[in-house]
C-alpha cells in the first residue's frame, strides 16, 4: 500500500518530471506472486557496482489502494504509489493476480500515460495481461505464461502472441514468458542499457546464465485448449494427434473440417492462438521428443514416424524450437535419467575365505588387514608391524605421549580396543587373540 505523507518525508514523495532508464518504477498487485515480484526487486533494488554492474534507482510503487498481500499470505508495503510511474524510465509489471479479474482502471491509466511520454514498459509472465488491457500491446509482438498464452490470444486478437519465446523486445513493450523468464527478461534489460559484461556479472551474481537458449517449446502441454473442446474443429485436431505419423498439412485438416484454407486459418487462431500451421509443427516436434526419449530409433526413424518429410526437415525445425539437434537432446536427456536400482552390494567374504585370511595373516612377510569374527560381527584389526598397526607406520615403537604405558597396579586403559559384543551385553571386555599373537598393551 502507498503510504501517507505523515509516514513518508514530502521531500521523497516530489516527483521529478525527468525520465532516465535508470529510474525503474516495479507496479505491485494484491495477490500477485511472490516469486515474480521479487525479481525486479532483486535486479534493479540491489546496489552491485563493487561488480561492475551500474547501479538502478528503484521505486516500489502500490497499484492499487488496498493492502499488497502475495500469495504466501506475505503483506507488503510499498513506499510509493501510481504517482511515482511519472519519474520513472523503466515501468515493469511483475505479474497480475488472475487472468479473469481485470486491472485497475487508475494504473492502466498511468501506464498509459508512463508510456506515451516515452517510458520503456516491462510486463513479467501475466503482467502482460495487464499490458494488453491498457492497450500497449496492441499490434505487437509479445509472450507470456505457455499455459495463459492461448487465453491472451483469444481476448486481445490484436495482439501477435508467440507462446515459444522466453521473452519479446519490440523496443519500448517488452514481455516474458513465465515464472523465471522474468530473470531473462531483466537481465537482457541490463544487457541492453550496460553491455553484456554487466549483464555477465550480474547473472554471476544470481547464479544464472547469461543467455538461455531455446524458449518456452519444451514446456508446452500438447493437450487441446478449454475453449476448443466443444467447437466442431475438436474433431479435426483429434485426429491430426492421432496421425502424426502421417504426411499431411494444413490444407488437408481444412479438407476434413468443410473449410477453405483461409476460414480453416481464423476459425484455428480464434480458438488456439496459434496459426494451424505452427501448431501442427510444434506437435510433430513434440511427438519427436518423446520417441527420441523413449525409444532407440535412429533420428531419421524418428523424422519419419513424426511426418516429417526427411530427417533435414525434423533437424531444422527441432534447432529452431528447442535450440539443440535431436541427437544432442537425447544425449542431454539420457545423461539426466535416473540410473537403475542400487547395485548389489558385495556380499561379505564367507568363513572359508576369513579362515585363509587368517593363516596369511600370521606369516611374518604379509602385513595386512585382517577380519577376525566374533560372533556375528567383523571386527577389523591389524598384526602387530603392520602399517596403522601398534607400532605405527614406520614400525618403530609409538612415542608414549600418544598412548603412554598403563602405570603398575592399574589396569590397562582400553581406549583404543575394538568394543566387543559382550561390551554391549555387560560381558567381561576382551580382545581377540590372533594366531602367533601374544597378549600386549596398547601403545
């Protein structure tokens, strides 16, 4: 919430006129994510010139009047209000509360008025929404949420949605697909005003890539829209799903639903958001991806069970919607898959082999770890002149402030001695006695 003059000196709340790319206004909802609106707030509110990253003025500002509550429960208070849109160079609208509610009348109002005055406007995953119902979008290219990107299309036709990008730039309206795009999105905004050396440290800093490469393709849910479930073209598409090993295109799907190309084309957008022809190659290549893993057939199996036209075909198409080769995707997918079960444990040496141990044991050339048994426990120990035995690595006696001798009529201490099962029961304590091994203190 904006708070009053009493709280906030009037010093701060005087506005300059002037706008700088620097100045960076973060418009927050009630109700909007967390995740979303902190991510300006960490970018843009962080001092990091000890990086070589420029410092942002940022202002917090409240779109609307009521208390900010996340969706955690979290309430937060803003400092600024709508006012403070007028100084910035830089508007971002973090996210929006719900699809189905519209903005607030005031702060599509300023940012109207921030962007006709020459303000860059930023909107992060369902800010776009907000965007678009102020207008700014409006013959623009623009993305948001794969999963909210049909819903825009379908409420603002004006507005070229692209559901493959992590983000758009058309210059003054920048957009981001979801969630973490947003940290994209905000670092190609550094990027632009400071050079990719800034953006690189930055993106250190955040334990972030630089670059993404790819977009929202390998996100995208291939089952059909809501709001084509009921239209008659249901049908149609259900059976290019279900054909995808076939040859066809879009003039055949327009055939099998009565109409010509170009009504098949309106009617298919209108109800998607995506043009038939871009849906029907983002399908094939989503069917590709899941033989490549799932199945072992070769690419140019794969390109020929997708209805690709050749292997050419399926590799152009996979690079530019996910930005890796086919071959390479497996691999990559491959690498990540969990492994089998836990490998079988070896089984511990039976009593025959502990009896052979024993005897190699008691040779005066042989030095090494044997395993006595006592009971049903191993307990391993080292022959006297062993390495790590008592008498230490280089076979000399262990100098006596490590282990010091027990003093006459006291009982040995037994610090370093194996503890037996017998200890555990309460039995007298006593240690093993190897072949050829005479009883000696410790130390």
């Amino acid at each position: 919430m904006s708070q009053d003059s009493t709280t906030v000196p009037e010093t701060s709340r005087k506005l300059s006129g002037r706008r700088r790319r620097e100045i960076v206004a973060v418009l927050l909802f009630s109700g909007g994510p967390i995740f979303e609106s902190s991510i300006p707030l960490s970018v843009f509110g962080i001092d990091r010139q000890d990086a070589g990253v420029p410092r942002y003025r940022l202002l917090v500002c409240a779109g609307e009047d009521v208390p900010l509550r996340t969706t955690g429960g979290l309430e937060l208070t803003a400092p600024y209000g709508l006012e403070a849109l007028s100084r910035a160079g830089t508007v971002v609208v973090p996210a929006w509360r719900s699809i189905t509610q519209p903005p607030p009348a005031a702060a599509l109002d300023a940012l109207r008025r921030a962007h006709e005055e020459g303000a860059r406007i930023v909107g992060l995953c369902t800010g776009a929404f907000v965007l678009a119902a102020a207008g700014l979008l409006d013959g623009r290219p623009a993305t948001t949420h794969w999963m909210y990107a049909p819903t825009l299309a379908k409420r603002y036709p004006s507005v070229h949605v692209d559901p493959r990008e992590l983000f758009v730039d058309d210059g003054d309206v920048l957009t981001s697909a979801g969630t973490a795009a947003g940290i994209d999105l905000c670092l190609h905004i550094v990027r632009t005003d400071h050079g990719a050396d800034a953006a690189g440290a930055l993106a250190r800093r955040l334990v972030v890539p630089p670059r993404r490469s790819g977009g929202q393709e390998r996100y995208l849910d291939r089952s059909l829209p809501e709001e084509i479930g009921a239209d008659p073209l249901a049908e149609v598409v259900a059976w290019a799903l279900e054909h995808l090993h076939e040859q066809f295109d879009v003039e055949a799907l327009a055939a099998r639903a009565y109409m010509s190309r170009r009504t098949f084309d309106r009617r298919f957008r209108s109800l998607t958001g995506s043009a038939p022809l871009q849906w029907l190659i983002t399908q094939r290549v989503l069917q590709a991806q899941r033989l490549l893993e799932t199945s072992d057939y070769s690419v140019d199996e794969v390109a020929g069970r997708c209805g690709f036209r050749s292997p050419v075909a399926l590799r152009g198409h996979f690079r530019r919607q996910l930005g890796s080769s086919p071959a390479a995707y497996r691999a990559a997918y491959r690498a990540r898959r969990p492994q089998g079960g836990p490998a079988d444990r070896p089984d511990r040496p039976d009593r025959l082999e502990r009896l052979e141990r024993l005897e190699r044991a008691d040779r005066p050339d042989r030095a090494e770890v044997i395993e006595p048994r006592t009971g049903d426990h191993a307990l391993p120990l080292r022959r006297p002149g062993a390495p790590g035995g008592p008498t230490g690595h280089s076979g000399h006696p262990p100098h006596h402030h490590h282990a010091p001798h027990p003093e006459p009529g006291k009982p040995e201490s037994d610090a370093y001695a194996p503890r037996l099962p017998e200890q555990a029961a309460g039995r007298a304590p006593g240690r093993p006695t190897l072949p050829g091994q005479r009883e000696r203190p410790v130390g």
